[in-house]
C-alpha cells in the first residue's frame, strides 16, 4: 500500500507546548526516518510550500531554526542538518481541508497521513503520526488492519511492519480463514507480542512461560490470558524452520498462543477457536526473532 505522508505548518505548531517538546519528537522523527525512506517505494513524504514559516514555540520560524547552524555543535548541528534535508523534499501547496478529503478516501490502493511534532487539531488522531507518542510502525498496522487485502498479502505486509517477528509460509493459507473478520483482532494481538514480549523476556529471564504469557496479557490488556498448549496433539504446532546455518530445517513447536476471542464487529460474541500460535524465539533461527507458525482456526 503506498502512503503519502505531508509535514505541514502545524507539524510544529501547538498551544502550551514547549520549544524542549518539539525537539525532542524531531529527534523522536529523524530516529525512524531511515526506516521510512528505505520503503521508499511504498512511502512518499510531502512537505508544504510554507512549511519555512511554522512559528515554533520560541517565536523563531522553523526555517530560522534550521538554517541557524552556525552556534550549533554535536547533537543539535547533526539535528538541523538532518531537518534541512527533510524540509527540502517535494514540496506542494496543501491545507487541512485537502488533507481529510483525501483521508477520507484512504483505500488498499493509497492512504494520507500526517507526520506531526504536535497534535494537529481537525485531523484524525490514526491518521497523523505524532512523534514520539506514536510511529510510522503504528500508522502502517492500523491501516492494514482497515485495508487487509488477501491472506498473501496480509501476511507479506506483516513481514514489513514487524521486524522482530519472523512469519512462517503457512500463514498465508491458516490466515485466509479468519482474516475477513478478524483482521483488526490480529493486528491487535500481534502488536501486544511484538512490542511487549522481547522486552519481558530481558528483564525476567527466570520467568517460566505461564508466568511470562500472563504478564504479556496483562501489559498487552488482552482480553484472555495468552498461554501454553494445555492438551491435545501438539504435532499439529510444529513448524519447520530454516536454520540460520542454512543446515536442514528445525521443527519448532509453537504452542505459546494469544486467543483472539472477539471479531471486528464489536458484537460482544465470544469466539473460541481463533489464534495465533508463535514460538518465543530460538537464536539459531531467523536471529532470534518470534516466530508466529499459524494464525487462524484453533489446531
């Protein structure tokens, strides 16, 4: 899906909040702006014509700001060298109103959004990204959980938008099951494992794998506790994996799973049978990352 992006004026303009704050979500932009230009096929970012003349919070423009570079030393002279370079892209003449037109018209062929410093007010908030409160990361998977396409798509997309999470191929045939309805629910739950997860498993290392799915559930607010395989034939979770030796692949049991208890259509009607199914990560495979082995119908 390809996305246009547009900086605009009111990127760096908002009531009551400080030059300190706008700085610090530009350091919070420029962090991921590598990741963001390296799809650059699938990512456009537009800046305004008078986007020079955004008034910052110490009354500067931020053209003034940027092109001041002659005290700058270390940090903040990489900072405005790297500002200049972002304000110096393709560049048109837009305002809000044609931004949420074209929002509004946000399909699987092309999306609008904004990249912003500050809430922009009159834009929705899923459709500006709003450094550091939130990312290019939540922008893409909250757009795929609206324009899911088909399965193969729905997981290659998958494979951008999580990179600490490695997807077996059989994804692309379980998914297509339940991805009609419950494509919002994945999204929510994959989000919970690939953001939460890595960073539990580093500071309770002692942690048994109950005891970790139930912590993950909680900071994730999943409405059921994610947990081990209790029963059944377990055969049905192994997944093969290629090693990163490049040897035979490896049968991996993935019988760690998240319960995707509610569809997308907020009708309160408790599903039993749906997961995801993953594996924590092995440091031989894939570098370590999750590997999720089946979304869909209960194995």
């Amino acid at each position: 899906m390809k996305v246009t992006f547009y900086i605009i004026p009111q990127s760096f303009c908002a009531k009551g909040v400080s030059l300190c704050s706008v700085i610090n979500s530009v350091y919070a932009f420029l962090s991921e702006y590598s990741t963001i230009d390296s799809f650059n096929d699938e990512n456009e970012i537009i800046v305004d014509d008078n986007i020079y003349e955004a008034i910052l919070p110490n009354g500067m423009t931020l053209g003034e700001y940027a092109y001041n570079i002659c005290d700058a030393e270390g940090e903040e002279r990489d900072l405005k060298s790297s500002l200049q370079r972002i304000l110096q892209r393709h560049s048109k003449k837009i305002t809000i109103e044609q931004i949420c037109k074209q929002i509004d018209e946000n399909s699987i062929n092309g999306c609008v959004g904004v990249i912003s410093m500050v809430p922009i007010e009159g834009i929705a908030d899923k459709s500006q990204i709003v450094y550091d409160k939130s990312s290019w990361y939540d922008f893409r998977r909250y757009h795929l959980g609206l324009f899911h396409g088909e399965a193969e798509y729905f997981i290659d997309e998958c494979r951008k938008f999580y990179p600490n999470m490695f997807f077996h191929d059989h994804n692309k045939d379980s998914v297509g099951n339940i991805l009609k309805s419950f494509a919002r629910t994945i999204i929510f739950h994959l989000n919970g494992i690939h953001d939460i997860l890595p960073d539990l498993m580093e500071k309770h290392p002692g942690f048994n794998q109950t005891d970790l799915l139930r912590e993950l559930s909680d900071k994730a607010k999943f409405p059921e506790v994610a947990t081990p395989e209790g029963g059944g034939n377990k055969k049905y979770m192994k997944f093969a994996f290629k090693p990163d030796n490049g040897e035979k692949n490896i049968d991996v049991l993935c019988e760690l799973h998240a319960k995707l208890c509610y569809d997308d259509s907020n009708d309160g009607k408790y599903h039993k049978d749906k997961r995801i199914y993953f594996h924590k990560g092995r440091k031989d495979i894939a570098g370590g990352r999750i590997l999720i082995g089946h979304i869909g119908k209960h194995l």
